[in-house]
C-alpha cells in the first residue's frame, strides 16, 4: 500500500521529535522516498510538515502581500506588532505585488485583511456599481 503526502509527513515530524535531525537521517528519509517511487511528493511531504510543526508549537502563519518589499525595520515592527495583536508567535512571509499599488493584505490562517490602494478601488467599484 502506497503512504500519502500526510503520512509520510506525520512519520516525518513524529521521527524527527524523537531524533536529532542530520544529513543520515534526510538521506534515510530521500531514499525511502526513492525506493517507494514517490519522490515527487518532497515539496507537499515539507509542506504538510511544516504545517504539523507550526500547529503543534503554535505558531500562526501569515503572508503579508505589499506592493513594495519591506525592509528589515517594517518586517521586524509588523512580525511584533502581530504577535502582539493575535497573542501568539507567528511565521510571517512577504509577497511582492506592485499591482496592490500601496498598502498592506494579511492573510492570517483562513483571514485576509485587505488595506492595499488596489483593495481600497475595488471596493469603491462595487459601491457604486450598485
């Protein structure tokens, strides 16, 4: 019987909690992968781990979409200022999109928080279209 993505990524983040991770051990992990012909599932397999760890340590994900990259300052202010507000520690991860044309959208888990000038148009479109 062939494991799924989750499967292989819960055994992932069950062996790694038990063991140190090291170069034998990702190898161990690839050629597992390789004899079993499902190599293909690598970046879902990291992806569904990632989420695993992340849960199981609280830690929230948020992609912040700005129409211009933010330097280090602004990163390190948003990072503090939504650990803050959500009372939890976060992943933050940027998104460039000149297209918003300023402004800031969050996607918080499920949430998406939109205060870009792009957001801001198409709202006013859908008022007064009506």
């Amino acid at each position: 019987m062939r494991m799924t993505a989750r499967q292989y990524a819960n055994a992932l983040v069950d062996f790694l909690k038990k063991n140190p991770a090291s170069q034998e051990t990702a190898a161990s992990f690839l050629s597992t992968l390789r004899k079993n012909r499902q190599d293909r599932l690598l970046g879902r397999i990291l992806m569904i781990a990632d989420d695993i760890w992340k849960k199981e340590n609280g830690i929230v994900s948020v992609t912040a979409y700005v129409a211009k990259t933010l330097d280090a300052a602004a990163l390190t202010k948003l990072t503090t200022d939504l650990e803050k507000s959500l009372k939890k520690k976060i992943s933050l991860q940027q998104k460039e999109n000149p297209a918003l044309g300023g402004g800031i959208a969050l996607k918080v888990g499920d949430l998406y928080f939109d205060a870009t000038v792009a957001g801001q148009l198409q709202r006013l479109r859908v008022t007064f279209d009506k």
